[in-house]
C-alpha cells in the first residue's frame, strides 16, 4: 500500500528536483536571493527563457514555487514582480529563525553523524584567509553552507525546509549589505564553537551560541539599514 504522510509527499516533492521546473526554479532562486534580479523589479520571462535555454511550462512551475516562498509576487494579466526586501517582514522572519535555528543546534547535538560532523569542521578550514583576503561573498556561501548542514544534522525534514525558506529571504539582506557588515570574523568563531558543542552533545550551548549569532547580525543589519 502506497503510504500518504507529509513526509513521503515531502520526499516525493524533493524528488523532483531534477526534473526542468526544478533546475529552472534552483537557477532563478540563486538570481534572486544575490539580487541579480533585484527586488521589486518587473521579470522579462521571455529573456529569462532565452537564458535559461528552457520554455514557459518549466519557468513558470519555477516561478509558483518561488511565489510560494514569497519570493516573487505573480500579478495576474500583469507579470511577476521580484518580491521586494520589507524591513517588516524581515523583522518577523528572524523572530521566527531564531527559535527554529536554537532548536535545530539542540537537535543537531542529539542526532548530528560522525560525517556530518566531520563535514563542519572541514567546512571553515580555510575561512581565515578568505577573511583576510576580504571575500565577503565566499563568506556568505560559508555562512550559508553552515546553515544548511546544522538544519540537516537535526534529522528534520519540516524543520529543514522551513529553514530554508527563512534563509532565502535572511540571504538577500546579506547580499544588499555586501559592504556594510563588519562582523563577519566573528561569525566564523561562532560558527566554530556551535560546531564543537554540537560535537561534545552540548546542546544547550550549542543553542546559545547560535541565538548570539543570530542576534548579533540583526542589530547590524537593524543598524545599518
């Protein structure tokens, strides 16, 4: 009997990834979140059809899925605009992050693998000479993998999705403030020591550490902007 759960439709949904509206919607979410298509902009579909060598049927598929993760607003008979960054928004998107994120180190320090595990700690290796080297973008992608690896190690496939999306959109402010952020060193050290935590079955610490790292790039951004 074929099972029903979230959890299978869930897999079944990630299956699909590499199906056309799949690498369509990959490629389209990575020009959004490092604002190559820039908020509140008006899409040109057919130069996004040119470019991507695909036709309308995938690139829309792409574009309701981005539309479900708030990330582009589809105006009917008017096209697809770029959602645009809302301060608001992103006010309560970190409200919410914070609790998830706390919760997936606690969970990360009960069921993280020994290669999970060996894939954090290999993944900040070099991050000292890209600091010194000044590459904020390398950064990010540091920062991001981070993320996603901890979501991952908690064993959590709702958490992780969700995580995800708050991610994107905590993405495209990293992006527009390239210049601006200034504790990115610091961030690295977190993200070393929340690794250790999670390593010694500290999840209490691990979680504290991440609920600092959280908030102390939001009273940037919330100083910056």
């Amino acid at each position: 009997m074929q099972s029903s759960t979230l959890l299978t439709a869930s897999r079944r949904h990630s299956g699909k990834e590499e199906s056309l509206s799949g690498t369509a919607y990959r490629a389209l979410k990575e020009k959004i979140v490092t604002l190559e298509l820039p908020p509140a902009s008006l899409v040109n579909e057919a130069a996004i059809m040119a470019e991507l060598g695909m036709g309308r049927t995938p690139i829309r598929e792409a574009f309701q899925r981005l539309a479900m993760e708030s990330l582009v607003v589809i105006l009917p008979r008017r096209g697809i605009l770029i959602a645009d960054l809302n301060m608001s928004d992103l006010q309560k998107i970190f409200e919410v992050r914070i609790e998830l994120e706390t919760f997936a180190a606690r969970l990360a320090a009960r069921r993280a693998t020994p290669d999970q595990l060996a894939a954090a700690e290999a993944l900040f290796a070099d991050a000292d000479s890209i600091i010194q080297r000044g590459d904020h973008r390398q950064l990010i992608q540091l920062d991001h993998q981070a993320h996603v690896l901890l979501a991952q190690s908690a064993h959590n496939e709702f958490l992780e999705q969700s995580l995800d999306r708050m991610y994107s959109h905590v993405l495209r402010l990293w992006y527009g403030s390239l210049h601006k952020v200034s504790r990115l060193r610091e961030a690295i050290a977190e993200h070393r020591d929340i690794t250790a935590a999670v390593k010694a079955g500290d999840g209490e610490r691990a979680a504290q550490i991440m609920r600092a790292h959280i908030d102390g790039f939001q009273n940037e951004f919330m100083a910056i902007l």
